[in-house]
C-alpha cells in the first residue's frame, strides 16, 4: 500500500506502547482511524496526541470477545464507510510454568493475543476483499517462532498467529488483501508490567527491571518500522536487532539453542 493518506485502518490495542505510536505515526501519514482497546482512558490520552485534523473514531472493545469485535467492524464500516487496514495488535502475557498455571490465566492469554486476531482478522476480511487494495497486519512476536520458558500460553498464541498469517497468505494470494506477519523482539512497552505473574517465577518487580533492560527497541521505532513494511506490502517483519538474531540463531540450531536458553532460564528460576 503505497499511499496511506486517506485511507482507513482498524487498529486494537491503541490505548498504549506499539498501539499508541502506530495511531500517531499513521496519523501523520494522513490516515481515518477506528481505534480500539479496552482502556478507554489510555484510549483517550491517545486521542490527545493525535494532530487535530485526524478523523478518528474510538471504539472499547474486549478482542477476546468474538461478538465485540464483529460488533466493532460493523461501527467501523457504519462510521467510516469501508475500511482499508487492520491492524491487529492488542496483547497480553502471564509468567508461569506450564505445570504451574491455571487454564484461567492460560486462556485470558490465548484468547487475548490469538483469538483477538483470528476475530479481528475474519471481522473485517469481507469488507477488505471489496476494496481494490487492502491490508491485514497481524502482530506475531519472536516468540512465534522461538519459545521462552514460563512464558508458555504467550509463546503458543504467538505461533499460532504466525501459523494463521501464512495460511491468510496462502490462501489470500489472488485477491486484493495483502497480509503482513510482524515479529516484534523486545520493545519498550507495559505488557511484562501488565503480565499475570504466578509462583516459581521471578517476581514481578524483578522481571520488569530484567525487561527493561534487554529491550532494545522503542514502541516509535516498532512502529515506524511496521508501518514501513505496510507501504512495502512486506510478508515477513522482524522488528528490533534481537529479533534478527534470534531469527538466525534459531535457523542455525533449531533445538540446540532452543535447550541453551532452557538451562540458562530455569538457572535464574
């Protein structure tokens, strides 16, 4: 998509960190947009950073509730007439072994960061089709393709985006619809800070600080990098040099790097 000014993008998780700057970023770019979280103050403190002339119409919505989300595209295309983008990005994260957490806490997890995309993604797909071009921008993470202990129903519904966006890929290759996975490495948000933290775990306080120092890329610079390869109708977006790296480390040793980080993580646990 070459152009962006005028068009229209469906954003979730705009409240905060990635979110918040894409709003801003495609903003400036000239873009319409429907943004949707479930905060809706942090909501409203995006709008504020937003240039006045931006059309934009907010939208709370629960990602996790299938009926929320296809309620949302229908205000989208009742608002805005039609929609060009979407952008699905709302996410959340739980720290605790697999042995040790609840289904309740696995599920808030994959219902948030896969079943958000997959309702977000089929939402909106017929309203995409129509347009002469479109784009779906689905939010993936290293952890789709490289797993972190105790970080289990986040490393599962990571992969599973990633699993969903080259199937859309696969199966949406002669229409109008581009599909973009992006795989974002550490990036200085709050979702560690937001993160559900069970036992056996570091604590939360602790985990935060480890966070923040090894993520190495702004939520300006993931989203300006993300929006680059949504002008490039990009397939596949590392995001951050952590990302590339793992990206290598995991092509050169498919298991062996995998049981490294094993060892060095449950060290520290």
């Amino acid at each position: 998509m070459k152009n962006l000014n005028g068009k229209v993008v469906a954003l979730t998780g705009a409240a905060s960190g990635i979110g918040r700057c894409l709003a801003i970023q495609l903003a400036e770019k000239g873009c319409i947009l429907a943004l949707a979280d479930i905060d809706d103050n942090g909501l409203q403190e995006t709008v504020k950073l937003l240039p006045l002339e931006t059309q934009t119409s907010c939208h709370i919505v629960d990602v996790a509730n299938k009926d929320a989300v296809y309620a949302w595209a229908d205000n989208v295309i009742a608002k805005h007439n039609h929609v060009d983008v979407v952008i699905n990005n709302a996410g959340v994260g739980s720290n605790e072994s697999i042995d040790d957490i609840s289904y309740e806490n696995f599920n808030w997890v994959f219902d948030i960061v896969f079943y958000g995309v997959l309702y977000g993604t089929k939402a909106f797909l017929p309203h995409l089709k129509s347009r002469p071009e479109a784009n779906i921008v689905n939010i993936s993470s290293v952890n789709g393709f490289f797993p972190f202990p105790n970080n289990g129903p986040y490393n599962a519904a990571k992969h599973a985006v990633k699993g969903l966006n080259q199937t859309l890929m696969q199966e949406l290759r002669n229409t109008s619809v581009f599909v973009m996975s992006v795989h974002p490495g550490g990036i200085k948000t709050n979702i560690v800070r937001n993160s559900r933290f069970g036992k056996g775990v570091l604590e939360k306080n602790e985990s935060v600080k480890q966070f923040d120092k090894i993520a190495g890329t702004t939520p300006e610079k993931a989203a300006a990098k993300i929006i680059s390869g949504l002008i490039k109708n990009r397939k596949r977006l590392l995001v951050g040099k952590d990302a590339v790296i793992l990206d290598i480390l995991v092509r050169l040793f498919p298991q062996g790097f995998s049981d490294l980080v094993g060892r060095i993580w449950g060290h520290k646990r």
